[in-house]
C-alpha cells in the first residue's frame, strides 16, 4: 500500500520536512496546517516540491469546531472552509480532515451535524475536494468512530466520508471489528499512530506521546487489516505527536517511521517480507579499543584466555567456555576510549536474516575483508553498534572464527568459572530509544518486555529488555538521563557462571577492580530476606548483590569498574529467575559514580 507521514511527525521547516519523508522513501504527505503557516513558501511552491520529490499531497489537516452549531456559527465556518479549499487546490490536495468539534457552542444534535456536514461537503465538492471527518477521542458530543459514521451515513454525501484513527479508537478501547460495517468507498482516509499504555487523560496522551506503530502497546496491525478488509484502498499514513520526534533529527525519525509501516504491512499480512530470523544467542561481543592493554588484564582476571588474532585485522580472539569477546585496535583507534562496537548474534539463517534487515531499511554495512577472509552479513541498530548475523561451528555454514588462527597461551588456562555471555546492555541516545525497540523487535524478532524505571543519581534511568523466543539471547536498552557536561554512559557485557562467589574471589585475587557496594544495602537485603548462615557475609565481603522473585527464582550479580565505556557484570541465575536485578540498579549506578569520580 502507499505510505503517507503527517509533516506534524517530523522536526525542522516544511520543506526539512518534505525533503526528509522523500529521502526516506515515503509516497506522499499529510500537510499539517501549522507547518504551512509557519513555512515561507506559498502554497503552489510547496506543491511543486513535493512533487519534485515525488511525494503527492494526500490530505490537509485539521479544519476543527465545523458541526452542529448555531446557523449564524455554521455560515461563518462555511466562509472559513471556502478559504481552505483555495489554499488545498494551490497545494494540489484533494482531501481535507475536519475533526469532531469540542466547542462549547456544539449542540449534542447528531441531526444537526449531519445536515451542515452535508451542506459542507457540497461546498467542498464544487471545489473539487472531500471532506474526512473524524471523531476525536475528546470530541465535545462524537469522539468514537462509529458514532461518526452514523452521522455521515445520515449526511449521505457522495463528498463526506470518514477519516479513521488508530489513536482516538484504540485509546478509548473502541472495539476496530466494527470497522466492517463501513463501506470502504467511505473511509476517506486511515490515519495511524501507537501509543505506550497509559493512565492519563487521553489529550495530554494523544499530544505528547503517541509513537510510530510497533513501539507502543496497541494492536494497530488489527485496526488496519479491519480496514482493509471493509474496502479501504488508500495510503498508510503516520499521524504521530510526539515531544522526541519534535525534537530530533527529521531524516533518522522518517526512516524509523517507514521502518514502523513496512513492518505494521508485515505484521497485518498485507505484505511478504521474509520472515523474522529470531538469534538464539550470542557469537561475540566486540569492543573497539586505543590500547587493549587494561582491556585485556581485565579480560584475564575474569578468566579469559586470548586464543586467536584474525588473520589480516589487528582483533584478538578472547574465549571463555561459550563467552567470546574480541579486541579490535583497528576500529579503537577511531575512539577515545574502550566502548562496545558491535554483537554477533547466533543466527539460524544468516542470509535470510540480512534480506529481512535490509527490507526493513536497517543500514547494512559494507565489509573491507581479504579475500580469504569469512562473509559475514552486518547491519547498524539505531545507536551504531555492528550486528554480525553468525552460525558459529554449523557445517555448509561460514563460520567466523575461521579468520582467527590459533595463538600460543600466555601460560596455563585460569578460567573463573565463566560459562557464557548472559546479556548485554545497551545505552541509548534519548531520541531513539523507541526506534531502537522497533528495530530490535522488527528487525532481530526480539521479544520487547515491559519497560522499567529506576532511580539514577541523575534523575530516572528508563529500561526495558528484549529476548528470543527461548528467552535468548537477553538484550537490554537503556535511557539513561545525563548531567551536564558528561559525555556518555557505559554500555555493560554480562556473563554467566554457576557460582558467583568463586567467581567473585578468583577474579578479585587476579587484580580486577569490582565495585565498592555501601554497607547500607546489606543492611537492607538482611531486612528483606532470610538468608543461610554465612551467606550474607559473603556477599558482604564480596559485592555481591542479590534480588530474589516472587516465584522463588535468585539472581546473584557483581560488577567490574569500567574501563572507558564498558564494564562487566558477573551473573548467577536460580530457580528460573528471569529478571536483570532491577531493584539493585539503583544502588549499582551509584557505585559506579563513586567509582568513576
């Protein structure tokens, strides 16, 4: 289907706007009123841009406050829609959006309003144009959209159709099957937009926090296959208000928000991209590095053994049980510091899983390899960081760790019990934290959990967790708030073992620096939880934190201090326990300030 963005989902000037919609490979535009006022450019200029462009005009929006009023109210708003309609045919649009009214002069007389919508349309039909109403979830007297049919259907004008709106439907728990009662030659026009699950009042929610579909919580892909299937034909269009999307770049927001509609065609079986290719684990983690010195003392006191240097690349191979992490000084010479540059991830189908990435425009990334070195398919998350699509040792497969030849041990394997990695953290920008869990989830076939909030020192730290359909690989995102003048937050490796206080002393006894937990939080875990004799001065002696859930299930965990961007935690999961500690985040984040500073 063709795909339309409303310029009110974008930041910058109309033509920004215009300029970012066409590069990222929409159709066509809803022209929000505002952006027109504002933009120096007449009408007929803003048409033949967007026609430079490519994109055709497909609706002008909002006319509000039209409907059941006094006849003297009504005649002045005819002059009001007469004006428009000049302004639409300047713009080459032929479809105008008038919403339910909120106005206090409104009367609650759904006779009324039908007959000066249909006087309406028929001045709009002799300008050549149609009118969409649509009934807003705060409308005065009509604010579901079937109410709204009811009175077009009695209007009963070949001009006059209506607009639906996942939004103003869904955020109102409107039941969509009724869509099908709507001749599709009626619905004039779908606009689209998800939003988190929130008790609020649901103006303040539709102006500050709808968001592109597949990052919030409703089901838009329902609402739109309704629709479709009643008859409706014309664009996919994005109508979201949003304080981020206002605010950030407009070309990486329009390639999130087509990103959102290929997916939602995906999702409603409207469109046959190749199917999601869910990882089940991961390959590596690759940390880019200016002097892998401290990064690998800290790797070998964690009880990791360098067994391999790629072939042509200046990247070492560090291995411990499953858990692999490379060391790249190629790409850390292009950093200040030590940071997580990119994850393999264990992937059934590699080249499938690049065809779906690619569909779903995820940059792929070139590959400067010799030619005996091993194809690998890559593509860039939101925040740049690499994803390698692997199958580590599966046979007619590459295999990665062909590009890196043994190398001789530097003395006798001293492993701490590390069996494999457990998750990894990620810090996001604050203006693409949702696009990063619409790639994640449409991209990878990530599972996307409930979002988290945790106290900061600086403020909240937002987080929320994404897994596979096994529950791996683990992959968490943060945002995280950023007092002045710092330049960035750690991103963190976890790796598991199955006991977390022999691991906890063997990599201490090698020289790593943990974490220094406050003695406070013991007194407070002693408080909360029975522990066995001993055990909680163990944890003591050791940083260890604990948290235990509802079900029983233990979560034991210790921290590296970092070293540039990254830093490790150590991790021991019992009796089915799901979670990353949340309760302790507070207190580690904390510590980590005290540590750094």
């Amino acid at each position: 289907m063709r795909k339309s963005i409303a310029t009110v989902s974008l930041s910058g000037s109309l033509g920004e706007k215009l300029a970012a919609a066409a590069r990222a490979g929409f159709d066509g535009v809803e022209i929000f009123e505002n952006d027109l006022l504002a933009s120096p450019l007449a009408p007929e200029e803003v048409r033949d841009r967007a026609a430079d462009l490519g994109l055709t005009i497909d609706l002008y929006q909002p006319m509000r406050d039209v409907e059941a009023v006094p006849a003297e109210l009504f005649a002045r708003n005819l002059r009001r829609a007469e004006l428009k309609f000049d302004v639409m045919r300047r713009l080459g649009a032929d479809t105008l959006l008038v919403c339910s009214s909120v106005s206090p002069h409104a009367e609650d007389d759904d006779a009324l309003a039908a007959e000066q919508l249909h006087a309406l349309a028929e001045r709009a039909r002799e300008a050549g144009v149609r009118i969409a109403y649509e009934a807003l979830a705060w409308g005065r007297h009509v604010s579901t959209y079937d109410h709204a049919w009811r009175i077009v259907a009695a209007a009963g004008h070949p001009a006059l159709g209506v607009c639906l709106d996942s939004f103003h439907i869904l955020s109102r728990g409107s039941d969509p099957r009724g869509i099908a009662d709507i001749p599709g030659e009626k619905i004039f026009f779908l606009q689209l937009a998800d939003a988190p699950l929130m008790a609020m009042d649901v103006l303040r929610w539709s102006r500050h926090y709808r968001c592109f579909p597949g990052q919030g919580g409703f089901d838009v892909a329902g609402l739109v296959r309704q629709a479709v299937h009643a008859g409706y034909e014309g664009p996919l269009s994005l109508e979201v208000f949003n304080d981020v999307f206002r605010q950030a770049e407009a070309g990486p927001t329009a390639v999130d928000a087509l990103r959102s509609l290929i997916a939602l065609e995906d999702s409603a079986g409207l469109a046959g991209l190749p199917g999601p290719v869910v990882p089940s684990g991961f390959a590596f983690a690759e940390l880019a590095t200016p002097d892998p010195g401290p990064a690998g003392e800290l790797l070998g006191a964690l009880g990791f053994a360098r067994t391999g240097r790629h072939a042509t690349k200046p990247v070492e191979l560090w291995a411990q049980g499953e858990a692999r992490v490379l060391l790249n000084t190629a790409a850390g010479g292009r950093r200040a510091s030590t940071a997580l540059a990119a994850i393999g991830l264990e992937t059934p189908d590699p080249g499938r899983a690049a065809r779906r990435a690619e569909a779903l425009l995820a940059p792929v990334l070139p590959r400067r390899r010799a030619a005996a070195d091993v194809p690998l398919d890559a593509v860039a998350a939101p925040d740049g960081t690499e994803l390698f699509f692997c199958a580590t040792g599966r046979a007619g497969l590459p295999d990665w760790t062909g590009d890196f030849p043994a190398v001789s041990a530097r003395g006798p394997a001293r492993s701490t019990g590390i069996r494999r990695v457990d998750h990894v953290a990620l810090t996001q920008p604050w203006h693409q934290y949702d696009e990063a869990v619409l790639f994640h989830r449409t991209v990878l076939g990530l599972r996307p959990h409930d979002s988290v909030d945790i106290a900061d020192p600086y403020g909240l730290l937002r987080s929320r967790a994404l897994t596979g359909g096994a529950g791996e690989p683990r992959l968490v995102l943060n945002l995280a708030p950023l007092p002045t003048g710092d330049t960035g937050r750690a991103q963190h490796l976890a790796l598991a073992t199955e006991d977390i206080a022999a691991t906890a002393r063997l990599v201490r006894e090698r020289g790593a620096a943990l974490l220094d937990i406050p003695a406070n939080y013991y007194d407070d875990l002693d408080a909360r939880f029975a522990f066995a004799p001993g055990e909680l001065d163990t944890y003591r002696e050791l940083g260890i934190l604990y948290d235990r859930d509802e079900r029983g299930g233990e979560f034991r965990h210790f921290y590296t201090a970092s070293i540039g961007r990254i830093f490790f935690e150590v991790v021991q999961r019992t009796g089915g326990y799901q979670g990353y500690g949340a309760a302790n985040a507070a207190v580690r984040l904390a510590a980590q300030r005290t540590a750094d500073h």
